[in-house]
C-alpha cells in the first residue's frame, strides 16, 4: 500500500496518468496527510510498516548491486567477440 501510495503521490507524472484516466489528482497536502495519518501508523507484526518498506527497498537496491558489476564486465567482452566474428 505505502508503495501505491507513493507512486500516486503528487508528480508530474502522477498527475498526467490521473488526468489521462479522468480522475483529480491528489494534492501535495492531501498526500502528507495520508502519509503521516495512515502508512506512519501502520504496523506489520508489530513492526512500523515504514521501516519494513525503507529494509525491502534498501535489499532490493542491494541485489541489483550484484549483478549490475558482471554484466559490465562481460558485455563489452561480448561485445568484442562478436565484432570479431
């Protein structure tokens, strides 16, 4: 929910998809408000709903981490191969 919420926060984008489908989009205001009346209160197990969101993202930015070094390495080596053919 916290990431809906924030993909619909006020952003120029998030205002062209809603004008694009006919809704109103949320004002800066409304979306703070949301944010610290209902995703700060949220619990998950007893845990803030926040900070399991800020510990994901934090593993998924990880994660790409581990590939993204290989895959620079190997692609110009392919790259090179291939030119050689």
């Amino acid at each position: 929910m916290s990431r809906f919420q924030k993909k619909h926060s006020p952003t120029a984008q998030a205002e062209e998809e809603a004008e694009n489908r006919f809704k109103v989009p949320v004002s800066r205001r409304i979306a703070d408000r949301i944010h610290s009346d209902v995703l700060d209160r949220m619990t998950c197990d007893g845990k803030p709903l926040m900070d399991l969101v800020r510990q994901q993202k934090h593993e998924e930015e990880e994660s790409l981490k581990t590939w993204k070094l290989p895959v620079q390495i190997v692609s110009p080596l392919v790259a090179f191969v291939v030119l050689l053919i």
